[in-house]
C-alpha cells in the first residue's frame, strides 16, 4: 500500500455473519457478490460466503461473471440482470446461468447458439424491473427454451420492499407462490429472498435464497450482526493556521482563531462524496470536524489539537456505524460502499491479522490462498 488510505474487511466477522445468516433461513445460499463484492472483493467475499456454505455465486452481469472465472471461480454462477442475448456462447461455454426475462430475450438467444445454457425464469411480482408478468407467457418461454435445449434450472423474483414493507413482500410472494405452483415444473432452484426477506418472511416454498448488504451486518431486522468492515486514512501533515484564512476550494470554511488543521489524503475519487463536508471523522479518541470541501485526493480536519503526522482516522468503523453515515447523508450503505473506489486498497484481516491485501490498481496482488 502506497497511499495511507485503506479499507478494511475482517473476513472472520464477515463469516459469522454469512453462517448465521444462512443458519436462521434454513435454506440453499446463494451469495450476491455483483460490484466486486459492494466494494469488498468479489472473490474474498465469493471464499468466505463458500466456507459459510453458498453454493452458488450471484452477480449482475456476464462481464462480472467472467471476472470471477477469470479469478478461477469455477462453481454455480448466476447473473441477476441483463445480459446481451448475442453474449450467449460465452455464458455457455463458460457455465454461467442467466434469467430469461421476458419472451423477446428466449427469442433472440435461439437464433444464437443456446443449446446447454441454463437459465432461471424470473418473475415480475411487482417489482417492475425485469421479469415476466404474466404465466401465459412463461409457458410459452418455457416451451421455447425446452425445445432449444436449454436447462431451466431455477425460477426467481425479487421484493421491492423487503425492508420496509412486509404487507407488499407478503403479497409479492403469493404472487410468486401462485404461478410457481401452478407451472408444476421441477425448479431445482426457487428464490425469492434478498437478505432483509430472508430473515423476516417465514415460508418454506422456496429453497434457495439471495444474500448481499447482510454480509456486512446491514439489516433492517437482526440488529446484533458483526461491522466486519471499516474505512480509514491518515493525517499526512499538520499546520498551523492563523485566525481569519479560508481552508480549500470555494474558500466555504474560515479559521475562527489560531487552528490545526490535518490533511489526509482521502477525496471524492475515492468514493468520499464531497456531501461529507459538513460531517466528522474520527481519530485518537474523538470526533474531528471536516474542514472545507472535499477535493479529489484530499480532505482537511480541524483538529483540535497539534495531532501527530500519521495519525489513522476512522470514516466509517467501528465509532462511526455505516448506516448513520449513510442516513446523514441521504442515501443507503449500499451506496456508500459501492462507491467505494478501486484505488483504495483493500485489507484482509483473519485473527486480528492482515492476511492480504490488494489494490485494484496497481495488481491482483492479493495472496488468495490466504483467503480461501
Ligand atoms: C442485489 C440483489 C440481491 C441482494 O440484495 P440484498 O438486499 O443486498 O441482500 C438479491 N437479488 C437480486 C435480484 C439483486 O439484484
């Protein structure tokens, strides 16, 4: 690592959570690791929720499932989104199941080469992104893929509400209960579960659920899950400044008296949104102000006293909880870590040791067998 700027994952906490999580729901775990994992690592994500049980891999495209092949993932993967009917050889040739989400997608993957792919049905409950509304057309589909030799392996929808509202889950999964019964087919796999339905929605139709933000300990009904990750920086110079000079683009914030001010070398490249001005870090024992705008590379502290060059700061962790940071700043932890940039390196830490680490941009230069 050569910039003092790092995230941290504690594969042990992420583990716990992932084996309880799967514990609690009681049925086939599908780990979505799509965005490189919410910004956490796709395959370090992908091995831990693999010891913890998963059986299949879940992302959002054909371009992120090949990166997992690439990275030598060779189990059950499946993408939850779009996927370019004339990338179906790829997804064959590689074993990378996909939704079939509506009749005009089962037609155009038939003119290519589709024989072998296997698919999962999805189903729009209600959600009203992908997926088909209506069971006359699944059977056609259905009908369609069968006679082209593809394998539908699974059928799936997914809850608009899942942490909000059990009444509009509720009612999105009688949806889905209804035409799965009536298809009377022999779905391997039946999901409808995210993380929050997974541990909120009591039915025992489905056999496989999807896991994401929970991984984290991100719920909106299991309150005592592990933090298991956590962003930091350090302050690389400390100044004094005089009373009445402005600090930063904009010149937004002024010195009331003589001030220290810390630079660390955090900005919103690296994924800390400049909506952070006004909120605190934290380091050597308390919550330090943010002074002035966030520039690409850089923010500047108010410090309340003459800190010491390389002191670590805490931007989200163990003093500032992800969710506060996220409702401070109007949007939701799967935002803030998704952003997350590729030039902040990642540290992997297993018994309260950094067992690998690695930065997107410079090299793959994670030691994976620590990992797995
Ligand atoms: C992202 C995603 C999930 C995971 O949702 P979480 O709320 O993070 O558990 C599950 N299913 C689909 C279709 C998704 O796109």
């Amino acid at each position: 690592m050569y910039r003092n700027t790092w995230m941290e994952i504690d594969l042990d906490a992420l583990y716990e959570n992932i084996e309880r999580i799967r514990k609690k729901c009681g049925k086939r775990l599908i780990a979505v690791v799509k965005a490189g994992g919410y910004g956490c690592g796709d395959l370090a994500v992908a091995k831990t929720a693999i010891k913890a049980g998963a059986k299949m891999l879940a992302v959002s495209s054909v371009d992120e499932a090949l990166i997992l092949r690439n990275k030598g993932y060779d189990g059950k993967l499946l993408i939850l989104g779009h996927s370019d009917p004339e990338d179906v050889s790829v997804m064959v040739k590689e074993k990378i199941s996909a939704p079939a989400y509506s009749l005009n997608w089962v037609r155009r993957i038939i003119e290519q080469n589709c024989r072998g792919l296997h698919v999962h049905i999805k189903v729009d409950t209600g959600m009203n992104r992908i997926g088909f509304r209506e069971i006359g057309e699944i059977r056609q589909a259905m009908r369609i893929l069968e006679a082209n030799h593809c394998v539908i392996e699974g059928i799936f929808t997914h809850f608009a509400c899942a942490d909000t509202s059990p009444e509009k889950t509720e009612m999105q999964f009688q949806r889905f209960h209804d035409i799965v019964s009536a298809l009377d087919y022999p779905f391997k796999w039946i999901h409808c579960d995210n993380s929050d339905a997974a541990v909120s929605l009591d039915e025992k139709f489905t056999n496989a659920f999807r896991l994401g933000i929970s991984m984290y300990g991100i719920s909106s009904y299991m309150k005592d899950l592990n933090y298991p990750i956590s962003l930091y920086s350090r302050i690389f110079l400390v100044k004094k400044v005089p009373a009445g000079e402005s600090i930063g683009y904009g010149a937004t914030y002024t010195t009331k008296e003589e001030e220290w001010i810390g630079t660390m070398p955090i900005g919103y490249a690296d994924g800390f949104i400049r909506q952070n001005q006004n909120r605190m870090v934290y380091c050597c024992g308390e919550y330090v102000p943010i002074a002035g705008r966030i520039c690409m590379d850089q923010t500047m502290l108010r410090l309340p006293y003459q800190m010491k060059e390389g002191t670590e700061v805490e931007i989200f962790g163990p003093h500032i909880n992800i969710e506060t940071m996220a409702k401070d700043l109007n949007t939701i932890p799967y935002e803030i870590l998704c952003l997350i940039s590729d030039r902040v390196t990642r540290v992997y830490k297993r018994n309260g040791q950094v067992v690998a680490e690695t930065n997107g941009r410079i090299t793959e230069s994670l030691n994976w067998q620590n990992i797995g």
